[in-house]
C-alpha cells in the first residue's frame, strides 16, 4: 500500500531545474518536489508521496487526514496539535 501524507508548504525555491518546497508534516520539515502540483502557493497544504507533492488539500483534508492516520497507529511519536491553522482535528 502506498501512503501519501498531508503537509503545509513552508518554502519555495528552485533546484537542478525543479520547483522543490519545504514541507511541515506535524512539526517535522522536510524537502518535497512540487513538480507534480505547479499550482502549490506557499502555506497550502499538499500531500507527499516519496518526496513529491501529489496534490493540494485544504486544512480540513489536512486535519482528517491526520486523524486517520493517527487512528491507525501511523503517528507514533509524532505529537500532533489539536488544531492545525485553527481547524480542530476531528
């Protein structure tokens, strides 16, 4: 099963060519290409799959997803916030 994970861009900037991005996944940042969703803006939220944003999700999508994963034990040791951008995990 493949597994793609919602994060909110935090940068934007060029490399070998590419559009790449900062990603917040919950506290932890990581590098993503956005290649595959030119239309991302700084502060949306996106889901990564292997390092590539997939596509773009609102914050309530973001949340929801979160959750589920939460639910399914794929969080562990992750602390996430009640809230994300002021939308309360359901």
């Amino acid at each position: 099963m493949c597994l793609g994970v919602p994060g909110k861009v935090m940068e934007i900037f060029g490399e070998d060519d590419l559009r790449m991005g900062v990603v917040d996944f919950a506290g932890i940042r990581r590098k993503a290409c956005l290649a595959y969703a030119p239309e991302v803006k700084l502060d949306d939220y996106v889901i990564v799959h292997v390092g590539f944003a997939i596509s773009v999700v609102d914050q309530e999508e973001a949340a929801r997803s979160y959750a589920m994963l939460a639910e399914m034990g794929n969080l562990e040791g992750i602390d996430l916030p009640d809230e994300i951008d002021g939308v309360i995990r359901p």
